[in-house]
C-alpha cells in the first residue's frame, strides 16, 4: 500500500492523532523524526507514551505499544493468536523500532475489551466483544477451542460507522474492529471479506437480511407482509431469570429472595510500601547549577524539576563528579561542609539505587535562591547566574512485593466475595458487558500500581502490571490526591496536638463523656504521652548508630571493590511485577529491596534529627508517624539485620503514633468532620453520583421489562383473537413492536447525558441473565482520603443541617473503629447498593446500602503466635483483615437516606466536568476524507457499484 505522506498528514493535522514514519531503507537517519524516553516526535508532532507504533504493510500484524515510565516502561507486542496467546509483554525494551516504516499514534484505553463489528450490506451490522489482547495477552477459549465472544447491541452513532464504513470500502460483506474508549468509539482496523466465525445471531439475522434481499427483488408484494424474524423463533421460550445475589449480601442480614445486588463502590488505600523519603540541601557548585539553568529554559530565578531518566543521568554523572569515593575526614571541615558532603553523597546513592530511572520513583526539585549580576559572554551589558539553590530529592514509597502480593489477593477476594452467588462467575459478568468496572487512581506510583495488582487478582488475569495498569487504571488527582484544601484545619489540629501531648496534663475532656470516649479533643492519645516522647528520642538514637556502623562497613567496602560484583543492582523497573522477597539480597546480608544501609543509615539520622532538635530543645510531633512506618517497614523486611532494640522503639512509636495518625485528621468529631468533607469533597460527590446513576439506570430496566412484559402480554390476547378469526393483520406489527424494544432502549441510553452504556444483546448472549448487569468503582487512593471518608461516614449527624439525624454509622461500629486506632494498607471502605425488585420503584426501600471497612493489613509484625502469621512473616507479608460491619445486624439504610446525609460534604454533580458522550462517525471523518482513504484501499476497484 503506498501511503501519500500529504494528504496523510492532512487528515492527521484535521482529525486524528497519528503520524507516518516512512523508511525508504532500513534504519534510514530521518531529520523530521524524534525519540527520546517517553515521547516520539513526528513533523513536530509529539507522541507521549503510551502509543501504538503499527506498520505500515497492513499483512504484518507485529504491532506494538509502548508504555510510559511513569507506569514502569516497557512494550508489549501484539500479534495474530498463536495458541492461547495474542500478546506478549517485554519489560527491557524501550525503543521503538527503525528497520521499516511504522505508523504512529495515541493508544486508546478501552476497559479490557474491543468490539468486532460485521456487516451484511451497509442496513445490517453484527457486533461481538471480547477479551482485548492489550491486557494480558491471554486469549479466552469456551470448551470447543474457540476464542470466547459475545453479542453486543451497537449504539445508534456505532450502526452509523458501520453504514459508513461499508458504502466508503464498497464492500457489502465487511468486518472491522472497534474501539470504545471514554464514551466515543473509533474504527482502528477494516479487515474487508469477514465473516463471523461461530454466532446463531450473525446467521440468523444473515437469512432475514438475504430473504427480504430476495423478496424484495421477485416478490416485493410479499417482502412487507412477512415478518423480520425467523418463524420458528416466535414462539421460542424464554430462559429464566435469576438474581445476582439473592438472599442479600449476607452481612448484615437477609433481605429476601428478590434483592439483587446493582452496584460496589470500594475506596482502598494502596499497599505496603517502602518509607518515603525526603533530602533538602542548599548547593552552590557550579555543575548543578549549570544543570538547573539547562533544564529550566536559561532562566535564573526558574526552578526546575528533574524527572525523565536523561535528566537524573544527568544529575547523576554531575553529582559523581563532585563527591570523593573516600571520604578525607579532614579536621579542618566544618560541621556544615561534613554535613553537607553527606547529603550530597545521599543523593548519588538514591540516584544509583534503582536500575532504569523512572519518574514514579524518584524526583528532583532546583529553586534558585540567591543571584549576582555579571557581564554577558558578548561583553555588552550584565545578566543575571544564579549562585545559590535548593535542591529537594524526594524518593521512596515505592510499593514493595508485599503490597503487590497483597492488592492481589484483596483482588481475588473482592472477586469471590464481594459478588455473592456469583463467585468466579464475576469472570462471566465482566466478559459479556454485564459488568460495568472502572477503576481510579491518585497520581501517585504506589497507589497506581496497587489499582493494576487489584485488578490483576479481581478479573484473574496474567503477567506483568504495565500493560493492566495502562488499559485498566484511569489517573483522577483532583479527586484522590492531596490535602491542600483542609491545609488550614490541618495545621490548627496539629498545633493542638502538640498542645496536649506536651503538656504534663492528660487529654482535655471537650464535650464527650465515658460513654462516648471518642468526643473528647486529642481521643485515642495515651495519658503519658509526654513522658514517652523522650524515651522515643533515646530508644532512636541507639537503632540510628548501629544502622550508622553497617553503612561505615559498606562505605569501606565499597572503596575496595564494587559490591555488585557479586550481587546485582537492584532494578525497580524490573521489580514491578514480583511478588517474592529478595532472597539473594537477604542472604548476602543486604537490607531488603533497593534501599543500602547508607540510605538506611541517612533515613534514620534524618528521623533523629527531625524528631527532636537538641538546639530548642523541641519535639516535632508530626515526624512519630514516620518514624513508626521506618520501625514496621525495618520489622517486617529487614528483621535478618537483627537491629537491638527495634521492637522497643516500635512499641512506643506505636502508642504515640495509634494517637497522632488519627487526630491529625482533626482533634475532635466536629473538626473531623469539617477536614474531611474539605479533603474527600469531590470523591463524596463522585459517589453519590455512582449511586444516582445506579438507581436512574435500574428504574430504566425495571420500567422496560414491565413494558415487555404488557406487550407480550398483548400480543398473546391478540394472537387468540385473530386465530379465531383465522386472520393475522396485527401480529406482524406486534412483533415487529417488540423486536424493536432492545434497539429503543440503546437509544435511550445513548440521550442519557449521564455515562455511556454499552450493552449485551439480549436474545443471543447464551446467557441466563443477558439483562443483568452491576456497576462497579474502585477508587485507590492513600491514608488521607480513607480517614477522610471515614470520618465524614461516621460523623455526618454532627452537621448543624442534620442534628436530629442518627449517624450511618451504629453505636457499637463507633466504638470499633475508636479502638481501630490505624487504617493500615489495603484497607477499604466499601459500598455495596441492593434492589429489592418486588418492592414499587416509588418506594425508598427499593434500593438499599450496605456500608462495611476493612483495617487492612493491621498486624504487628511482632506478632509471630500461629503458624499462618510466622509463615506470612517469612514473606514479609502482613494479611489484610476481613471486612467488618458498620451498622447493625437487620438495619435497613436507604438509598435516600445516604443521599441526605451524605450530599451536604459532597461536590454537586454539576460542578463535575462534563462526561465524555458519544459522537457520530461523521464527526470524525467528512465523506470527502472518507473518499480519501478509501482510494488507499487496494482492492476496491475490484469491488461492484452497488457494493453488493
């Protein structure tokens, strides 16, 4: 196919995002193209990763995606289905391909799945979805060996891409692939001669379609009187109908035999993690200085930031060059320079630490501070250098193998417990479009990642977490990041808790009692905590200086001989999809993962000096949950180091830190509350819309199947009239009545200005239930937001609107979660929405909510007492507690009530951004462009006029 690079870049300009990279021969240097780490840069046009690089033989199916850094690099390779495998993920590659010409452009998330599409002239289309090979490259087979598919109806905009594309290719017989990708869908490939392999529908529909084709041209008389459908399919029986999750949920009571579950919603935290880190250092060498001044446009008073791997080489091979391998220990140093040369040499070792460079691990922040004025390099006039900077590394945080095993395993136990009467049969939910998942993420990399090892457990897929974390994961920051919005409120609960916990006094009764222990300012902080702080700042000096002597020891080691001579690097881009402990690295004596003992010994000594600085003689009460995630981390993954005195210093972290954690988020219930609508506002509001959509979508179906139900009704009591009359003159329309309901019910869907609804085709799914169908959101997100929304749950009441209100929370879950001190990782806060189908659609109780949370991963790892726990200790994995109720056992909470309770903190869903809503296929391509690509096409000259 020869491809006109002008007209080509033409419809590229006007209406897609894709470019042509032509190679008259193999590696040819081409001035208009550019590569670097996550970008490819075409005529100016740039390509940020991920993208799909296809060539441009359309014979050669080697077609490839590459994935950003951010989401731990690499490319898969898509091809024709060799077995059970359509795709194959490769971890090192990160270049693209320069032996031939490829065609470029953006990659389309499309939930997991695409659409085949088949016409049968251009009034006639047949759609299939199935597994996409982007996920896991695993292809779904049924018993027989064929790959598994299933009817779907297409939206009215879809049929009309189908029209299109067959009068546009001229080609009555057509196939083609679709993608549905954030409410529109897009053509990507026109196969030409297809047939469908293995569908009763497609040949039905094929001999109605053939027989009005005949009729109409021999006997056009009779072509209008026969009805669309095949005679012995009238009459056909239809297969029962079963709840998704009869006799409720199981948790808090059965609620008969006609609740189906509609919808979960869950709010998780991510994984275990590594601690995170941060070094501030003021620099004035003139190397990093240069540095910032190349990366920041030349402008002196700009700061820059550091993330792609060509610029933390560049940082690296800067900082190599300014710190010694030996340290001199010169007398004559001063306490800043000794200081100083430290963090320096802190920030080499965290730049060399972790193989690839990536973005999500590692990032690098250069502010100017101080300038001189000197003459410009052409002697006319005086410019502005730089001569003092801040240099803030932040790294760390890094989801370890534990916190990937451990969204695993909460993935496959959502799967089997959370869909109750389903059980694995959520696999066959989610395949046949009845399963309406989407999945969200903060920007940040653990929590990302946690999403794509969830998901991987949830819908049981395989390999590596890039390619799920790309098609499966979408990133949502104003949602599910940051705490700018209460920063105020925040400071205020600190500078109180600094208040109570240094004060010789205990905490200060406010406007609780004994009953409700948990309404008193600072609850939950233990009575001697002043008196535990100095014992904290001594128990950490002693972990610090034995940490300090490991690090001498490598330090030494290192001087001689490179210590990766005999264990490699470890490599965290690599790492991403391991789930087992790092057994060399243990038995060489290596602390676990990627962190060395001289990180290790500087994220102690940072912790010492935070903590508490000797000068003021002050305590800084915000560093004791740091120091209580560095005492569990170093339990859990490094206690082969055996480092005296660490399960001390962790039970008093502990004590202090099960009172701070929670009263950072507010001192008392009404402060709490006020954090926690200002941090989770937009989440809260993202929920309930959720919920909304959820209850208009099943009152649509109800009302639909009630319809059905009225009309097959009236075509029976009309059948029994005519056949007595021996006359059929209104069965033809009836029927033609109730064919047409499945294809007005898309259409309403699609006027819905609320999501995009994609649908099973009811009469050819093989499937008990083809009308069945349950919305799921999954939110990942950090420790703020779960505290956040906990709060809001449990003390909404307290709001001036809603006094006489009871809290969706019961009296005895209160108490639990006041003795539930930590929301450790993986814990999740769930939302589960029943319909109980014999009660009327007016009635409130037609839809009800369950609420219920889980503590996560809340195990000491001192705890070491039953043989499950010792083996999970071996693995450095802490299990995640079962979910817990938060109402009582028979409780009924309506959906109208959460809505009232809820919707006073929440985001009013008209604030939210527009949703993405389906176009038509001319909005994409005007017919001229239409001609355009079809003179592209090799074969149409072959093709008759009519296209039939």
């Amino acid at each position: 196919m020869n491809w006109s690079r002008n007209t080509f870049f033409m419809i590229e300009e006007k209406y897609m995002r894709y470019a042509l990279v032509n190679r008259e021969v193999p590696y040819q240097q081409l001035d208009y193209f550019i590569e670097e780490e996550d970008f490819v840069e075409v005529h100016g046009m740039r390509f940020w990763k991920p993208f799909v690089e296809k060539p441009i033989d359309g014979d050669n199916h080697s077609i490839m995606i590459y994935y950003p850094s951010s989401a731990g690099g690499g490319m898969k390779e898509l091809f024709r289905k060799v077995g059970n495998r359509s795709s194959e993920f490769h971890p090192e590659v990160r270049r693209v391909r320069r032996e031939g010409s490829y065609i470029y452009e953006e990659f389309m998330p499309t939930g997991g799945t695409d659409v085949k599409v088949y016409t049968v002239g251009p009034e006639y289309a047949h759609a299939e979805a199935r597994k996409s090979p982007v996920v896991d490259g695993v292809v779904m087979r049924n018993p027989d060996g064929k790959e598994v598919r299933y009817p779907v109806l297409l939206t009215p905009a879809e049929k009309e891409m189908a029209r299109e594309v067959c009068i546009a290719f001229r080609q009555a017989v057509c196939g083609f692939d679709l993608l549905r990708c954030e409410g529109r869908s897009y053509v990507c490939d026109v196969n030409g001669w297809s047939f469908v392999k293995n569908s009763h529908k497609y040949y039905d529909d094929t001999a109605c379609v053939l027989r009005k084709m005949f009729l109409d041209a021999k006997a056009p008389h009779l072509s209008s009187a026969i009805p669309p459908t095949l005679p012995w399919k009238v009459n056909e029986p239809v297969q029962p109908s079963e709840g998704l999750t009869r006799q409720g949920s199981g948790i808090i009571g059965t609620f008969g035999q006609s609740e189906e579950l509609r919808c979960v919603i869950a709010v998780i935290r991510h994984g275990d993690r590594t601690p995170k880190q941060k070094v501030k250092l003021k620099v004035t060498e003139e190397k990093l200085l240069n540095l910032m001044l190349k990366y920041n446009g030349g402008r002196p008073r700009a700061e820059t930031k550091l993330k792609s791997a060509v610029q933390l080489q560049d940082l690296l091979d800067a900082t190599r060059m300014l710190v010694p391998r030996t340290r001199p220990d010169r007398e004559s140093d001063s306490e800043a320079e000794v200081e100083h040369a430290e963090k320096l040499r802190q920030v080499k070792a965290v730049l060399e630490e972790g193989g690839h460079f990536s973005g999500i691990y590692r990032k690098v922040q250069l502010k100017p501070l101080k300038w001189i004025k000197v003459a410009k390099s052409s002697g006319e006039g005086e410019e502005e250098r730089p001569v003092e900077a801040l240099m803030v590394l932040k790294y760390g945080g890094v989801l370890t193998h534990a916190g990937r095993k451990q969204a695993e395993e909460l993935g496959r136990y959502f799967r089997n417990n959370m869909y109750p009467g389903e059980g694995t049969g959520l696999l066959r939910l989610h395949s046949t479009y009845r399963h309406d998942l989407k999945i969200y993420s903060s920007d940040e990399g653990r929590v990302q990642m946690s999403a794509a090892a969830f998901a991987k457990g949830l819908l049981d897929l395989e390999g590596q977490l890039t390619p799920i974390l790309v098609s499966l994961v979408s990133k949502d920051s104003s949602m599910l990041d940051g705490l700018d919005n209460a920063s105020i409120e925040m400071e205020e609960a600190k500078a109180r808790l600094n208040e109570i916990i240094t004060s010789s006094s205990k905490t200060i009764p406010s406007n609780g009692s004994a009953e409700f222990s948990w309404m008193v300012d600072g609850a939950g902080l233990p009575p001697n905590a002043s008196e535990l702080l100095p014992k904290l700042v001594s128990l950490i000096k002693k972990v610090t200086e034995q940490v300090r002597l490991l690090a001498t020891d490598e330090d030494e080691n290192l001087a001689e001989t490179s210590l990766y001579d005999v264990i490699p690097p470890y490599d965290q881009a690599k790492a991403l999809g391991k789930t087992n402990i790092d057994v060399d690295r243990i038995a060489a004596g290596l602390p676990c993962g990627s962190e060395g003992f001289l990180l290790m010994y500087a994220r102690w000594k940072k912790l010492e000096r935070d903590l508490y600085n000797e000068r003021k003689a002050r305590f800084d009460i915000t560093q004791i949950p740091d120091v209580y995630d560095s005492c569990k981390y170093d339990l859990l993954h490094n206690a082969h180091l055996n480092l005296e005195g660490l399960d001390k210093l962790f039970k008093v972290a502990q004590a202090l830190a099960d009172g701070v954690i929670p009263n950072e988020y507010g001192i008392n219930p009404k402060q709490k509350l006020k954090i926690g609508s200002k941090i989770a506002r937009r989440l809260l509001g993202k929920i309930l819309i959720d919920l909304r959509n959820t209850r208009e979508e099943a009152i649509s179906v109800a009302e639909l199947k009630s319809n059905q139900d009225h009309d097959s009704s009236s075509v029976k009591n009309e059948k029994e009239d005519t056949e007595a009359k021996s006359k059929h003159p209104n069965k033809n329309d009836e029927i033609r009545k109730s064919i047409t309901l499945s294809d007005i019910s898309m259409d309403q869907d699609d006027d819905d200005d609320k999501e995009t609804k994609y649908r099973l085709d009811p009469k050819y799914a093989n499937v008990k239930t083809p009308e069945r169908h349950v919305r799921t959101r999954l939110y990942f997100t950090s420790e703020s937001h779960i505290h956040s929304l906990m709060n809001v749950l449990r003390y909404c009441n307290l709001d001036e609107s809603l006094l006489e209100e009871e809290s969706l929370v019961c009296y005895n879950a209160l108490q639990r979660l006041y003795r539930t001190k930590e929301l450790d990782y993986m814990s999740y806060i769930v939302l589960r929405m029943f319909e109980n189908t014999e009660v009327d659609l007016e009635d409130p109780k037609r839809f009800r909510i369950e609420l219920t949370f889980s503590r996560g991963a809340d195990l000491s790892p001192l705890e070491k007492n039953d043989s499950e726990a010792s083996s999970l200790h071996q693995e450095h994995t802490l299990p995640i507690m079962g979910p817990e109720r938060l109402q009582e056992v028979g409780s009924y909470l309506t959906l109208e009530k959460m809505e009232m309770m809820i919707r006073p903190f929440a985001m009013p869903a008209e604030d939210f951004p527009p949703p993405a809503t389906p176009a038509g296929f001319s909005g994409y391509f005007s017919k001229s462009v239409l001609e355009r690509l079809v003179n592209l096409w090799p074969f149409h000259k072959h093709a008759h006029s009519n296209g039939k």
